[in-house]
C-alpha cells in the first residue's frame, strides 16, 4: 500500500533524475574523444549530456525540501546520528570497493599513503563526490534548521539571490573575464544553494508568469550548455572544457528549477508502476552501483554509449544499465547486514 504521506512528485524527480544520472554517464566518455569520433557522435554526446545538468541538483533539492523543516529541530547529535550514519555505511562500503576495482585495474598504486590520500580527496571513484557533499550538508543541516525556524520568505530569497551571485555569478565572472573576486562568503557557496532552493520552491508558490519566464530562461540555458561546451572545447584544442556542464554554474540551476518547478504541477503518478516503484525505492544503491556495470560492459564485452550509433546506443546502454543496477540492488536488500550498504 503506497504511504499517503509521501510528496508524489519527488518521487517522480527522484525517478527521473536516477536515470538522467546513468544518461548523463553514459554519454560522457564520448565528449572526452572530440576529433576522434565523427561530429554527430560527438554532437549527440554533448546534446544528451546537456540535457541532463539538471539531475543531480534535483536530488539536493529534494533532500532540502525534506529535511530543512523548521519544526524539525533536532538535538545536533540526535540528527547526526540519524541521518550521518545513514549515509556513512554506504560511503564506506563503496569507496572500499571502488578502491578495490581501481587497484585492481592499476588506475590506484597500492600504497597506503595514496590509498588514504585518495580517500580524504574525494579520488577513488568519479561518482562518489556525492556522498561526501552529502555527509557535509547533513553535518551543517542542524544550523539551517535553526534559521529556517524564524526566516520569512524574502530572508530565503535573499539567502538563493547570495547563493547565486557568489557561486555561479563570481565562476562566470572567472571563467570569461579572468578576474578572480575576493569576497569569500562561504555561507552561501557550494552546493548549500540546492538545499535552500529546493526548501523555498516547495514551501513557497510562485506566479504563473515567474515559472513561465524560469522555463523560457532554462531552455536558452540548454542551448548555451550546448553550444558554450562547443566553443570552449573549440578554443581549448579539442580537449573537453567542460565548465558549463559544472552543476553550480548559472544555466545548471536554472534548469534545475525548471526542471522541479514542472513535475512539482504535475499530478502523475509513476510510482502506479510497480517498476518505478522499485527504482524510486532503489535510487541510491542504483547510483552507487552502475558506474561498476558501465566498466564490465567496457572491459568484457567493449560495449559502450556509441557501440551502435550515438544516439541509439546511449538511451538503450542508460536503460540496459539502470535494469541491471535495480536488480542488483534488489537482491542486496535482501540480504542482512549487506542491505545496509544501498540504503
């Protein structure tokens, strides 16, 4: 019987978004090889990637928009133990792992100094960042709770507007004009903007004509992802120049508030499905495992985004991954003890 307490449509961004991320990875090696694969392939890589900066913040919001809730003010040590330790197993468990594979494939030296160096600096694996921004927002949601308790709406927007200028605004600054502001708010930078935006459009109703402008605004977004992902790996000699794909650049979260403002107005329900069901259920071991699927395909089999042409063989390897991943999981939450490991 479904829990009528849950929010439908994060659960919707939450499906959604799990298998935009497995998109996402799919289509990424191909924009590492531009001149030595055709122009459409590299164009279809970067169009699939493009589409989908926005799945990752979604779940920052979504997790903002669930814990920042001031009548949940929690003992520091009480929330820690209950949301830290939720997260610290499985990120112990995969980055054991992962450092497994990576040794065994030589990509890590096996020296203790370098395995411990890697683990601290966030290098074992390119999908386990995640885990460490988590562990550190949840480390610093108690205090947020705190303020949330007495902010009034124009305090939040004032909070995002601050977010937005010293993290995105400062990088574009930055990146095109080479000039570098030494204002370091670090309240307001990194990935606390998510948590924040994801709180404040779910509480909060904006007019009709705002969203509509978020969409118009998200859609010239896309297309300077696209086109801007071009041009700087133009200028940069054929090496990706990814710096519009970066999740804390301006067209990522526009896009990401397109993106939440949009399934937040629509009354669907995936999870009528039992299969969306069980991803929706299965979101983060599907996350924590796939990257493993992708290398298997890769080194048994040589299968990869454009084994068949790109545009095909991107959505069919996300899809075949993403099937493969969810039973995995679902056998490992079976088992005791293991279950805890893909929460």
């Amino acid at each position: 019987m479904m829990d009528r307490s849950r929010i439908i449509y994060f659960d919707n961004l939450r499906i959604i978004a799990t298998f935009g991320v497995i998109l996402l990875h799919s289509a990424a090696p191909i924009l590492y090889k531009f001149g030595s694969v055709t122009n459409v392939t590299w164009w279809t890589g970067n169009v699939y990637d493009s589409f989908m900066r926005w799945c990752v913040p979604i779940f920052f919001m979504i997790s903002g928009a669930l814990l920042l809730k001031p009548a949940k003010v929690e003992k520091p040590s009480i929330f820690v133990k209950k949301r830290v330790s939720k997260v610290i197993i499985p990120f112990i468990a995969w980055s054991i792992f992962y450092l497994v594979v990576q040794i065994n494939d030589e990509m890590i030296e096996n020296d203790p100094f370098l395995i411990l160096k890697a683990f601290l600096e966030g290098k074992i694996y390119y999908h386990l960042w995640f885990l460490y921004v988590i562990i550190a927002l949840y480390l610093i949601l108690p205090v947020l709770r705190v303020y949330f308790a007495t902010a009034t709406r124009r305090n939040i927007e004032y909070y995002l507007i601050l977010c937005l200028i010293v993290t995105s605004g400062f990088s574009l600054i930055a990146k095109f004009y080479e000039i570098k502001i030494d204002i370091n708010v670090e309240a307001a930078t990194g990935y606390i903007g998510y948590f924040l935006l994801g709180y404040y459009l779910h509480n909060y109703e904006l007019p009709k004509f705002a969203r509509w402008i978020i969409y118009l605004l998200a859609a010239i977004a896309m297309f300077v992802i696209i086109r801007g992902t071009y041009f700087l790996t133009l200028e940069n000699e054929g090496i990706l120049d990814g710096y519009f794909y970066h999740y804390l650049n301006m067209p990522a979260v526009i896009t990401s508030m397109a993106v939440f403002l949009i399934f937040k107005y629509i009354t669907f329900d995936l999870c009528k499905f039992s299969v969306f069901a069980l991803i929706n259920r299965a979101s983060l071991g599907i996350y924590l495992v796939h990257p493993y699927i992708f290398l298997l395909l890769l080194e048994n089999y040589d299968i990869h985004g454009h084994t068949v042409r790109a545009w095909a063989g991107i959505p069919l390897l996300s899809a075949f991954t993403l099937v493969v991943s969810l039973i995995i999981v679902l056998i490992l939450q079976k088992i005791p003890l293991i279950k805890k490991i893909v929460p």
